[in-house]
C-alpha cells in the first residue's frame, strides 16, 4: 500500500503543476522557438548517444553550431 501512496502522492504532483504552468503567461515565438530548437537537440543528442556517438554536449553543439 505505501507504493500507492506514493505514486498517488506523485500524480498529485503533476496534477498541481499542471494547474500552475496554466497560470504562466504565453512565450513569445522567439521564445518558442529557441525551446522547439533546444528540445529538437536534446532529443536527438541522447538519441546519438544512446547509439554510441562518444561527441560531449558541448562538441555536438559546437558541430551544428548551436551556441550554448
């Protein structure tokens, strides 16, 4: 039973922060942007790495010219 507890206690959470992030105001679309940008390299940085690509997140940035 303490595991529920806890997963409920955890979904509760989210549920919370939910609430607040609706209370955020909007992102510009620069800022958007640069989020779309950041996320899309993350995901494909873990992928490479994931695949066995040894670049630092700092080199792979510095390949595609993102600036950190």
């Amino acid at each position: 039973m303490k595991k529920k507890a806890s997963i409920n206690k955890k979904i509760g959470k989210l549920v919370d922060l939910d609430r607040k992030m609706k209370d955020l105001p909007e992102i510009s679309p620069i800022e958007k942007q640069v989020l779309d940008t950041e996320q899309a390299f993350k995901a494909v940085y873990h992928s490479n790495k994931l695949e066995g690509n040894k670049l630092s997140e700092a080199d792979a940035r510095k390949a595609i010219q993102i600036d950190e």
